[in-house]
C-alpha cells in the first residue's frame, strides 16, 4: 500500500455533501446489483483532486481505493496505487473503487488494463475515469497519450501518431447515458444528488438468483452454474466439456466447486491457465468448500481422513503438462487424473490438441468475450477439431450473471469501448456444389476488395465492429489494446473485402474507400488485409539490428535477416496479413485481395497470415513468388 502527501487540494469540495452522496450512489448500486462508471474530465490537477475526495469519500471499508495510472499524492488517505502495466496482477480480486488515471501525461488510456480492471469491480462498486479536458469537447479531437509510445517506431515518433482510438473513445463515453459524468463548471456530480437518487425498480434488480430448494445444488449461485456443475461430475472418458461465458459468470468457480468434490472423492484433479492469476477463484472455492484441505503454492492437497483418500489438485503450466505426464509412475499412466483448462483460449491450439490426445477425461473453460484471449477464434479452430476426434464432446453455455446483474452499466460500456463483443458478419451463403454453385458464384462476384480510410472507419461503428470482428475471429489471442493498433499503428493499410448487393464489380477492382462512393443498405465486410510499411533504415540501425544490438518496434526484419544470407540493409517493403471469414478463403477470396494489394505495393510481402488455413496455403499458393512463410505454423 503506497500513501503519499500533498499540500492542498485543487478545487474547493463540499466533501460532507461527497460523503452523502457517495452513500446514496453506493446503496442505488447495491440494491440493482449493478457498478458504475463516472467520469471527471478536466485539466490534471483539477479531476485528480476530485478523485482523491472520492476516496475519502467513498462508504466502503472493505479495502482501500485502487488507484491505477498517473502519479497522485494523498492527504490523510490512503490508496493503493498501481501502474497501468501491473493492471493484471489484480485478476482474480475484488474492488469497490478504482480510479483509473488517464489524464496524467505519464500514464494515458492504456485499453488492457482498463478491460481487466474493469472485471474486478464488484456489484455496488464505482469506476472513476479521469480524461483530458478535450474529450468531454462537442466535436472531440484527443492527442496521443503517453501509452501512445508502444505504438510508436521508427521512424514516427509518438507526437506524430494519429489518436483516432482516443477520439473514438470520447463519442463512446459521450452518448452513453449510463455515464455520471462530473463536469468542470459544477461542485458535485448530478448522479450524487438527492434528487438524482431514486429507489431501484423491481426491473433493476436483474435476474433471480436460484434459492436453495430441492432441486437446486447449495454450492451453486446460478442455474447455468449448477447444470456446469453438474456436467462436470458426470465427466465420461473421451467425451470432452466445453464451458463458455462471458465474464462474471462463475465459471472458474464452477470448475472450482466440482474439483472441490472430486477431491473428497479421493480423485486427483489436473488444473491448467494461461498464468495462475487465472485461477484464482478456484481455489478461492476450494478453501471454502474443502476446509480441512491445505493450499502449498500450486497445489491444493485434501488429507486422508477415515475411510476418504487423499488426493491432491495441482496447477500445471500449459507449456509444463507434458513433462508432468512423463513424470508419472508407469502404475498410474492407465489412470491419469482429469485436466480441467481454464482460459482455453488463451492457449495454443496445438496445446490444447496434445490434452485432448491424452487425458480421456477433460474440460476446457473460455471466455467467449474478454481481456485474456478470445474464445471466437477458440470456436471456429478448436471446436472443428473435436467435431472430428470427439463426435460425443459436449457444450455448456454460461450466461446469467454471478458477480452484478444483467444489463450492468459498466459491462456495457467496457463492451462498446473495447469492441469486446465484435463479431463479423453473418451471410447467409449458397452451397458452393450442385444447382447453387453458378448463384454461390454470383454471390461472390458482388464483392470488391477497397482501400480503407482509418479516419472514416473510426467513425463507422458497423464496419468498424465487423472488421475487428474478423481479427478476434482470425487471432487466438486478441487483446484490447489490438483495435487502438488497427486504428493507429504508422505506416498501415487496411483493405477491406466487401460485399454490397447495390454494386457488382470485380473482386480484383483496387479502390479507396471514397472513390466507392457512400455506404450502401446492406453493406457486409468479409475480410481484411492490413499492410505495414517495413525496412527502410539507415544504414548504422541497419547495422545495429542486424548484429542483435537493436530490434526496432513494429518490425520483424529481425528475425527475417538470419534466413537471409548476405543481406543486412534491407530495402523499403509491405507486409500483409489477411483475415477472411472461413468460406471467403476457401473460395479463393483472400487470394484475390493479395493479387489487389501486390498491384498496389509492389514491394509487398506476406509475412503472417492467422487466416489462413495448411490446406488454403498449399492450395492457393500464397507464398510463392518470392514470399516468405511465417516463423510460426498455422493451426
């Protein structure tokens, strides 16, 4: 815990009417179940003391304000105070306020954290966000930050970026009207009044809790959790669980509760994530439920008791399973225990297929929208995997809230901000065989591959959402901070697959985004390759790169040179990468976009492509003509 003085504040507060309305605002939450964002923009000295009256002010005493970002001093309070980048450490924990400093110059709106933070906040709880006075502007127009400088790389530097992300931020939080907002020109934030505070309605309460009865497991707050549950304890050989949900929904406490009872038991429980943080709540429900057992690091042992086994639960690394299964006794290798994988899809495919190939009984658990990888892109690879290995696997989906009710303020707008829900479009296609091949064809011939303006995209939601969409689609590990990369990074082109019924032009025909006239009803994106400019250094970085003393951010040419004898300045160059809905590249469609952006770059050269398919790339022939394959497989 960090406490630090200052000497006055900036602004004259009525901190006893602070108090009382805090209490009011807390007991509006609590009785809805829901959390709440307010929002203080302003000039830095201004909306930090103001933050830190609300910490003073705030009713709970379960712990103290988590101050993250920015560099604060306090005055007879006390805060815990984070950077941006140790935003994580807090997974798996509960807050009752956080301030989340985006105003300070030394800090910015680093999206990563803003998603993970946001997800610890407990019901009754408040997230205060402090911006820049321009973001609360009409017509808003943000500068890049401080958090700004990841993007940055020779040879723009981080003045010299674009801040559409930022600007695109600010009309978020501007017509979202679950917002508190807490203007400059006035003492206390109208949601603090009296009048502001009205008893919550049946309707705010969200959904009904299950209550104990005879049909309903104890343990269990939910019915999705206890049918989870449930699922889990009747876990049949070779016939594998997958749990989906979103956040807050139990899930890790699901797998918790039904460890707990393998436990007493007498059977041995294999635990897995992408970083223990993740499993935090599981054996949070294991000390509940197994008080007589014992936590040593990362293992959980139950003690023999009577007639009951002993039996152990151990957190094993994802890329540290193998070595653990070849450190079993040949006795129990017929019996291996049961594996449950948290955060699947966070984890490699090919990872996750080794599991399967050797743990008869096994559940993977995901987050189907979050901060730690995605689990669309889990779906689409994986899911097609047990459809051939395991035609009995089962699906359990998750949706009722545990941690806040339904329609959460803060949920809501974590998902607008963060695109955390983006999902590419659904098109209904012909069958590509019989009488429908010539209409599938058809089909295909209405859409036309367009040079995107970033400026334009920013303000196009629908797009916008469709085309991140295919990245978290594309990617196995999608993070919040990839759509400020898509909007902002230096150098990008993006060009876009898109399928109009108004228009009917070759798939081939290069143009911008302007050229193609207004949006047209109707207006589908089917893909995308986002182009990046590359090489092009003087000759001393050259040098330096080259001999392993330098690696220059947003390059790879790094690794390129050692496959690359001879060559240690490399010339100007465009790497692609390509994301296309599943059909689009089996139908040759993301070949034709590469043919659209060779003719634009002449330089171009594929470096990675998470879209495409072994069988695509042997098929299409996509590194031919003097493109490379990427350093990594594509699964």
């Amino acid at each position: 815990m960090l406490r630090v003085m200052t000497t006055s504040l900036e602004t004259a507060l009525d901190l006893p009417a602070l108090q009382r309305g805090s209490q009011r605002l807390q007991t509006r939450l609590l009785a809805c179940r829901h959390r709440g964002c307010l929002w203080i923009s302003g000039p830095r000295t201004l909306v930090q003391a103001r933050a830190l009256a609300l910490c003073a002010a705030w009713p709970d005493a379960a712990g103290a304000p988590l101050w993250l970002g920015g560099s604060v001093a306090v005055d007879g309070a006390s805060v815990r105070h984070l950077a941006m980048a140790k935003a994580a450490t807090q997974l798996g924990g509960e807050q009752s306020l956080v301030i989340f400093d985006a105003a300070s110059g030394d800090s910015g709106f680093d999206p990563d954290a803003f998603g993970a933070v946001s997800g610890t906040l407990k019901a009754g709880g408040l997230l205060v966000l402090l911006t820049p006075a321009e973001w609360a502007q009409a017509d808003p127009v943000a500068v890049p930050d401080a958090d700004y400088a990841r993007l940055a790389h020779w040879p723009v530097a981080r003045e010299q970026l674009a801040a559409r992300y930022l600007t695109r931020l600010a009309r978020c939080l501007q017509r979202d009207q679950q917002i508190m907002q807490w203007p400059e020109t006035v003492t206390l934030p109208l949601a603090f009044t009296a009048t502001a505070v009205d008893s919550p309605s049946p309707s705010d309460a969200g959904p009904v809790v299950s209550s104990g009865d005879s049909s309903h497991d104890p343990d269990c707050l939910t019915d999705d959790q206890c049918a989870v549950v449930a699922a889990l304890a009747a876990l049949a050989p070779h016939r594998p669980l997958v749990i989906s949900a979103d956040r807050g929904r139990g899930k890790s406490a699901a797998l918790g509760i039904a460890a707990a009872r393998c436990l007493r038991g007498g059977e041995d429980v294999w635990l897995t994530a992408p970083r223990p943080a993740a499993v935090v709540a599981i054996f949070a429900r294991l000390a509940a439920l197994v008080p007589d057992g014992c936590r040593e690091g990362n293992v959980f042992r139950m003690p023999a008791q009577g007639e009951q086994t002993a039996a152990v639960l151990r957190f094993i690394a994802p890329d540290a399973l193998g070595d653990a299964l070849e450190g079993l006794p040949a006795e129990t290798s017929a019996a291996l225990p049961r594996l449950y994988v948290d955060e699947a899809a966070a984890i490699p495919t090919p990872l996750l297929k080794d599991y399967l190939a050797h743990f008869p009984r096994i559940a993977f658990a995901t987050t189907v929208h979050g901060y730690e990888g995605t689990g669309r892109g889990f779906q689409l690879r994986f899911r097609a995997h047990l459809d051939r290995q395991c035609p009995g696997w089962q699906a359990r989906e998750m949706t009722a809230p545990v941690r806040w009710a339904a329609h959460d303020p803060l949920e809501q707008l974590t998902s607008d901000v963060l695109l955390l829900t983006a999902e590419p479009c659904e098109v209904e296609v012909l069958a590509a065989t019989g009488n429908a091949a010539d209409q599938f064809r058809a089909w295909l011939a209405e859409t036309q591959v367009v040079v995107l303006d970033r400026e334009r995209l920013a303000q196009d939601e629908a797009a916008l959402t469709q085309l991140f969409g295919l990245l978290v689609q594309a990617h196995y590990r999608t993070t919040p901070s990839d759509l400020r990369q898509l909007l902002d990074t230096p150098g990008l082109t993006l060009m876009g697959i898109r399928h109009c019924t108004s228009v009917a032009k070759d798939v081939t025909a290069c143009e911008s985004l302007d050229e193609a006239g207004e949006e047209s009803q109707g207006e589908r994106w089917l893909g995308v390759v986002a182009v990046v400019e590359e090489g092009g250094f003087p000759a001393p970085l050259a040098a330096e790169i080259w001999s392993g003393q330098r690696r220059r951010a947003g390059t790879c040419w790094r690794s390129r040179w050692r496959h690359m004898p001879g060559i240690r300045r490399p010339l100007k160059r465009a790497g692609g990468a390509c994301y296309a809905l599943p059909y689009i590249r089996r139908c040759g469609g993301v070949v034709r976009a590469r043919g659209c952006c060779k003719r634009w770059s002449s330089t171009l050269c594929c470096r990675a492509s998470p879209g495409l398919a072994p069988a695509l790339v042997r098929r299409s022939g996509c590194w031919r003509s003097g493109r490379r394959r990427g350093s990594h497989r594509c699964d």
